[in-house]
C-alpha cells in the first residue's frame, strides 16, 4: 500500500513539474493597440508582435474610415502567449460622407483622398486648359455634399494647353525665336550644320524639332538647327 501511495505521489510532482516548466517556456507579449490602424497595417504589426488577427465582425463607424479597425479584443497591453488570437472589428465606412474638395489637387491625392474617404472614383474626364497637367479643375457631387458610402465622384483634369508649332525654317535666330515665344514656346538650343549649305544665308534656320505644324504642350522646348 505504501508502495502504490508512493508511486502516485512521484507521478503527480512529474505532472506539476512538466506543467510549470511548460507554463515558464510559454513566451509572453504584450499586445499592440490595433484601432484606428487599416486591416493591412495592423496584420504587419501582429506578424511581427507574434500574434494572429482575426476578424470578427464589419460595421458602420462614424469616427473610422472603411477598412480601419474600430475595437479588439483583448484591449491594447494585455499580456498573451505569443501565437494567441485578437479579436477585432473593421468599419465599414460611415454613415453618411461629406465629399471632401478635390479640386485644385493633383489627380493622384485627389484619387487618394476620395477612396479614403469611403467613397469611389467616378468618370474621369481630360480637358485642355491653361492648369498643371494632372490637376483636377472640377468634380461632381461638389465639396461637403453629404452623400451615402460608396458614393462615385467625377472629376475634370488638366491635360495642359496645346499650341502648333509655326514654321521657322528660313528665319534669321532672332526672329525665330520671337515668333515661337509669341507661340508660347521656349527656344530650347541652337546648333549649326557642320559644314556650309549651298545657297543658305548664314545663320538662318534649316531645321527645327518638332517640326511645323506639329501640336504640343504650351511651354515645350524647340530645337533650331542653323547654317554656317
């Protein structure tokens, strides 16, 4: 009988003793407050604190933007083993959005700004006017219209201004270079042929790039090339 009582006693310390050693090697961490973040940063940051996100539920917010994350559980400092699951809610945009103002920014940050805010890029439509390339100089709903989610938003964008080249070929460098300035062009450089042209006044323009007649942007750079 003292035998068997003995022979319990040793393998319940055993168990105890393989219990504890077990809970003293199970690595702890701290985890990370994940609101506020977007779903993709907050995955980069548990991959790298040694825990697993997991997605419980989506709902409309009306302090988060769509794809950011509103609560978690455990709450931000808890101490869990590492591999351990937080639970998190995403939003799912709010409830109504005001259009935020895209005009006069560039197309990237405009586009940018209008997906953040939870709504989508509409018809794009390309104008020439005198604007940056690129900048937005219209769009429809108006800024701080109060839309639902997902709301498109339509833009007008700058191409720039396109002028025609005029014909310099023939003319002396000084008045080439006033006619295309007066065509709101820039003359770019002036080189010579490297020898004589037969019947060609010295320097008068026998070349030009682009050529006549070709349409551009306002500003663009000319090429003359003159005889000797």
């Amino acid at each position: 009988m003292k035998n068997a009582t003995f022979k319990v006693l040793v393998l319940l310390i055993v168990v105890l003793l393989f219990v504890g050693c077990g809970q003293y090697n199970a690595e702890v961490v701290s985890v990370p407050n994940f609101v506020g973040m977007k779903a993709s940063e907050a995955q980069n940051l548990a991959k790298n604190s040694g825990i697993i996100l997991q997605v419980v539920a989506t709902q409309p917010s009306e302090t988060y933007p769509i794809d950011a994350i509103i609560s978690q559980d455990p709450n931000p400092g808890t101490e869990v083993k590492k591999g351990g699951i937080v639970k998190i809610i995403l939003s799912s945009g709010f409830s109504t959005i005001t259009v935020p103002e895209a005009v006069n920014k560039d197309f990237k940050d405009a586009r940018e700004l209008i997906i953040n805010a939870g709504l989508t890029l509409g018809e794009i439509k390309e104008v020439e006017v005198d604007a940056p390339v690129g900048t937005v100089i219209a769009q429809s709903p108006d800024p701080n219209t109060v839309v639902q989610p997902g709301t498109k938003v339509d833009l007008t964008v700058s191409i720039g201004t396109f002028v025609v080249v005029p014909n310099v070929i023939g003319k002396s460098v000084n008045e080439a270079k006033t006619i295309l300035e007066n065509a709101g062009l820039v003359l770019y450089k002036v080189d010579s042929f490297d020898k004589p042209v037969p019947n060609a006044p010295p320097k008068t323009v026998l070349y030009q790039y682009p050529m006549p007649n070709a349409k551009v942007q306002k500003g663009t750079q000319v090429l003359l090339r003159v005889s000797k």
